[in-house]
C-alpha cells in the first residue's frame, strides 16, 4: 500500500482465503472468494491442496488483513493450529484468522480460544461474512 | 401479472401445460420401457421385477471399525456396499506421510496396502455381494486390492460384482481430487477397462458422475451435459485404444445427484437415457442394447442439507429420494440427516435406510413402470432438458472437447458462476431453506454426531510401518520396478499392479512409482 491510502484508510481489505489439506471441496471457498470481492476487497485465493507453510508464505507475500481457511476434510484441529503457529513465528499475529467449512459447535470453540475470530458453517450468508470481514479489521 | 417461474436451471415454467406442449412423435421420443431410446426406463418391468438396490456409503477410522459398519448395513437390508475411503487414500498417500497429517480415517477408511483391504472385508463373502468403491485418482490400485482380496477368499475373478466410480474428468470438473495430469489418468482407465472386459466381466469399470459436479454447485442442466459430455470422452478414449465399443460400453454406468426440484430431477434422469443411447447408437455405432443402456445410481444432494433444524434434512432427502425412483435409478444412496455436521451416526443412517425401505414397500409407487410418463410437464421438460445438455454439447466440441475445456477453466468457471449465483437467491431470500432463511429457530437444538477416534491416525501409522517390516523387501522393489516399466513401455498397467499389491507395496509406494513417470496436476483455480 502507498502511504497515501494507509493514511487515508482508503487501502482496499486484503484477504487471503486458503485451502489447507488434502480435501477438494471448494465450491464454499470461492463463493465467500468472490462475494468478498464484489463488497470491493482484494482477495487472493490459493487454489487447493496446500500446506500450512504455502498459506503462510502466501499470506506474507501478499501482506493481507485477513487469512480465511476452508476446511471440509474433519482435519481442522491439526491445520488451524499448525496454520496460526506459523503465522506467529512470522510475527503476523495481526492478521485476522477465520475459518469456514464442516467444523462441530465443540471443535469451534476450541478454535476460537485458539485465537480463531470466526467460525462460519453451512448456511452462513454471505452478507454476514463481508461484515465480519469490515469489521474485525476496524472498518465496520 | 404473477412473476414468471423457472427451474433452478433458469428453464420457464407456465402455469399450465397441455398436450401441444409434449412432442409430436411419442413413439419416437418417449417409447416403451426396456426399448430405445429408454426414456421410459431400461427395463421392461422396472421395480416390479427387482426393486433398486439400497448401497448406502459408509466408510470411517480403520478398516475394522469400517467392516462392521458394513456387517451392520447387511444385517439391516441393505442389498450392496459402498465404500468410502478417507483422503490420504484418495489422494494416494500412505497413513504416515506428512500430507494425512490429521487427516487420516476422517472421511472414510484408511488403506494403506492389501492387509487393510483383507481386513475391510472379512467375513464378506465376495462372490455374494456387490461392492461400489468411490476412488478416482488411485482406482486402478484399488481395484488391484480388490481383486486380491477374491483372490484369497478363493473367489474367481468372473463371479466379482462391482463398481469403481474412476471418473477422472469429474476430479478436474468438480471434486478436485487427482494425483497425476488428466492424459495418463484417461490412459490408466483404458487400461482397466481393457483389463475388466477380459477378466473381470462383470464390473463396472467406471462409474461417470454427476454427483460431485452437482455438489460443487452446477444447475441440473450443467450435470446432465458435463457427465455426458464425459461419458463420450471415454468412450472416445477407449475407442482410440482399438476396443470395440460393444466389448465396454456395457459395462459403463452413471452416478448422478437427486436434488430439491422435484420435476426438473425426474425430467433429468429421462432426458439422460435418451441422450445416451441415442448417441451411443448413432454416433459410437453400438448395436448391443445393453451399450445404449444407461444404468445409473442416484445419491440425494448433500449440498441440499442444512446444519441447522437438522432433522428436516430426512423429510428433504426423502422427496429427493423420490425423484430418483421416479427418475428410474439402478442403485440409491439416501443422506443421512447429520451429514452436513460429520459422518453420519448409525442411528442416522438407520433412518435413512428406512427412507428407502418406505419407498420400497409401503407408498405403492414401484407397481407400474415410470408412472409419470406421458405427463404434459413431464415430457415437455425432459425435451428441454436434452435441448439444453445438447446446446452444452455443442459449446463443448467448440472449445475443442472435455479435455481442452478442464484445461482452459471453462466447466470450472460455468459451476462457480451456477454456484454463486444460487448462494445470492439465498441471500436475497428469492430462493427459501427452511430453517436457513425462513422459518429459523433462536434456539438450535444440538444432534449427537459420530466422533471418530483419535487413536486411529496413530494406530494407522503403526499399521502401515508394521507392514513395511513383515514383508518380502526384495519382491515389493521387484514389483515396483515392473510397474515403472509398463508406465513407461505403455503396456497394460494392471498386471504389474495386481502383483505390488500382493507383495503388500503399499498404495503411496505404487502412486510415487507412477507419479516419477506421469508428474503431477495443479489446476489454474478460477472464482
């Protein structure tokens, strides 16, 4: 971001959304990919299949706001916590985490007292993502 | 004036429908049932004569845990298995590679070499059921195991009944689980095709579905003509190979998905038995009936399934259900209400059976053959529906065929846009889920959900290295190297496979083999 617009605030949301695991079920993935993008953020999307450590590296090349992981596979509480290890070892504890995908009320929670801000499961509309999105990094 | 109605496929609906609207030659379009073009249904008799099979999909945890899950299902009713498999098996890793990490028996069962295969089924006599195996990328080593597994249990390889779904085209498509380029996989299903036609008469190699590209969102109208579309691209490849098409196209079967829209569903299931064995007559020449026969097996839509008032989801798939009998299924699968939480619990799955078990026996549905047919709406919709998948048809061949448009993102993006698309009429409440945008509850009561042990990655682990330890070391390279020749020199890789797996290689050993020789895939991901 130029100066300008970080002074300004004007700098567009940037969110990474990732795909960490072995599972190809993205049709979630892109649909909050691409209505994050018409509510005017600039959204990367990692394609599938990746590890903890390209999401990292992509989140950190690509200096985002927020990183949104997709997960159907059940392997949530083995990928969420290797992805937000990382991010701290990278000293991106900034960065706004959440996750969307098949993930149990009871494994949520975990997540969330992992440092996981959100978690959106089946049924989420997308309307409700792009304000969480606003406003967990202050621009409600 | 009243807004105008159309199926989710963007097709109009009038108010009323009368007999101008149906085509002018019935003889021609609609027939008899049993008789071409099958319209009607590919037997005479249909369910009066044998009832669909019930083949609900079960897999989890190891494949112990998983065979008495399947000993359950049997001693309930259920006529054939279907077995689900978890990633790293999908994908062709072994239990102890870094890549299963956490990942392992999560959504289906774990199979890392022939000893897990022998175990998943013992005491199933495989001369006696029908086994459906849901693997795509690594089907040849699977069905390699398989066969193994007769082998042992002392069950000629002619006397084998089952299917392996094997539809790579959908993986690129849709469901995005691969392991090598799309050319040496078309190359590794010829093979088992040519192999099965030999010694394994009576397995379907290849089970072409529209499930998954259902699922990962597209209109019914985009599943009918992609899984087609498909279809003829095998029957293409399969022909190049110098395979008559009357020796295979028998033994191809179909995969598709019963969603909410009641109508449009049994007008799509119509409309694919006819576009088939027209094509398959007038273009490919076949002459056996049973080549211009689709047989297909149906799965209600787990994309239609809500996490929330998660009991509504038995009252959705039973319609769905419905829809796929009347749409004249081979084989059902019926969702468990619980799906869009976990894998199902046995009691959930229970229910789901009795789904079927209902339509079966009690709502009389099942004593005349397609009972829908001649109906104005019924018929008229089945023609658009084929008009529609062969106006894709057309788009497809311009493009330069299947292969070209999974290359340049087309069937990607036509599904991401469908999928979109139907997210927004939900949003806006133009489209309404019950429990979802209408009718919610404040106060959401929970369901119990199966928890699968964590105990199971770690004893899979161990599982695999045992073997690695027991076995001949010398005869498992032995094997290996003759699979990496017939990966090279072209020839039929399913001998040198079927002897890898009886020396106990294991499934991630034979993929890397083959991977050295094919590379990988990595798709341009659109959205």
């Amino acid at each position: 971001m130029t100066e300008a617009e970080e002074r300004e605030g004007t700098r567009p949301i940037r969110v990474l959304i990732g795909k960490p695991g072995l599972d190809g079920h993205d049709r979630g993935a892109k649909v909050v990919a691409r209505a994050l993008r018409d509510a005017g953020m600039e959204v990367i999307y990692t394609g599938l299949h990746q590890t903890p450590e390209e999401i990292v590296e992509a989140a950190l090349q690509e200096d985002v706001d927020v990183v949104g992981l997709s997960i159907l596979s059940g392997a949530h509480l083995t990928l969420v916590p290797a992805v937000l290890d990382l991010l701290h070892a990278q000293n991106m504890d900034d960065v706004v985490m959440v996750v969307g995908g098949i993930i149990p009320e009871e494994d949520a929670e975990e997540l969330r007292k992992l440092g996981v801000k959100a978690v959106f499961g089946p049924g989420t509309e997308t309307d409700d993502i792009v304000r969480f999105t606003r406003a967990s990094v202050g621009r409600a | 004036m009243a807004k105008e109605r159309r199926t989710p496929s963007g097709l109009e609906v009038k108010p009323v429908y009368r007999a101008e609207d149906v085509s002018a030659d019935p003889v021609r379009d609609i027939g008899e049932p049993g008789q071409y073009p099958y319209t009607r249904g590919i037997h005479p008799g249909m369910y009066r004569d044998r009832l669909w099979t019930m083949r609900q999909f079960a897999g989890f945890g190891t494949a112990k845990e998983t065979n008495e899950r399947f000993h359950y299902l049997l001693r309930q009713g259920q006529t054939g298995l279907s077995t689900a498999f978890d990633m790293p098996t999908l994908m062709g890793y072994d239990s102890d590679d870094s890549r299963s990490l956490g990942e392992v028996g999560r959504e289906g069962v774990a199979i890392d070499s022939l000893r897990d295969m022998e175990r998943l089924f013992q005491g199933i006599p495989l001369g006696e059921v029908s086994t459906s195996m849901t693997i795509n990328g690594p089907a040849i080593i699977l069905f390699a195991m398989y066969l193994a597994v007769a082998e042992k249990q002392g069950v000629p390889w002619a006397k084998v009944r089952g299917t392996l779904q094997a539809d790579i085209l959908k993986e690129y498509i849709a469901q995005k689980e691969w392991i090598f380029p799309p050319e040496p996989s078309m190359r590794l299903i010829v093979d088992m095709m040519e192999f099965a036609a030999k010694e394994v008469p009576q397995w379907n190699t290849i089970s072409i579905s529209g499930y998954h590209i259902r699922e990962a969102g597209s209109t019914a109208v985009q599943e009918l003509a992609f899984t087609l579309a498909d279809g003829f691209a095998y029957v293409e490849a399969a022909m190049a190979r110098g395979m008559d098409v009357d020796e295979f196209a028998p033994r191809l079967s179909f995969f598709f998905n019963s969603h909410l829209s009641f109508f449009e569903e049994i007008a799509k299931f119509r409309a694919a038995r006819r576009i088939w064995a027209r094509r398959m007559r007038e273009r490919y020449g076949a002459k056996n009936p049973r080549s211009l026969m689709m047989r297909f097996h149906t799965q209600t839509a787990g994309c239609s399934l809500t996490a929330q008032q998660p009991e509504v989801n038995i009252i959705r798939t039973a319609y769905e259900a419905l829809a796929g009998v009347l749409g004249g299924t081979q084989s059902l699968h019926t969702n468990s209400m619980d799906e869009v939480l976990s894998l199902p619990t046995e009691k959930a799955v229970t229910i789901a059976l009795r789904t079927q078990q209902v339509l079966a026996h009690e709502i009389d549905v099942t004593d005349t053959v397609d009972p829908l047919a001649g109906s104005y709406f019924i018929e008229n919709l089945t023609d658009r529906m084929e008009a529609a998948a062969e106006d894709y048809f057309r788009r497809i061949d311009e493009i330069g065929g299947v292969l070209r448009g999974i290359e340049i993102g087309f069937f990607q993006r036509e599904i991401a846009d469908a999928a979109y698309r139907y997210q927004q009429e939900i949003d806006h409440k133009e489209r309404l889920i019950v429990g979802v945008n209408a009718f919610v509850e404040e106060q959401e009561e929970r369901i119990p959900i199966l928890k699968i042990d964590p105990t199971v990655e770690r004893s899979q682990r161990d599982a695999v290295q045992a073997v690695r330890q027991e076995r001949e070391q010398a005869a498992v390279e032995a094997a290996l190297e003759g699979v990496r020749e017939a990966a090279l020199s072209g020839r039929n890789l399913m001998p040198p496979i079927l002897d890898a797996v009886r020396a106990y290689a294991t499934e991630g050993e034979i993929v890397r083999t083959m991977r050295a020789v094919f590379g990988s895939y990595r798709e341009a991901a659109v959205f």
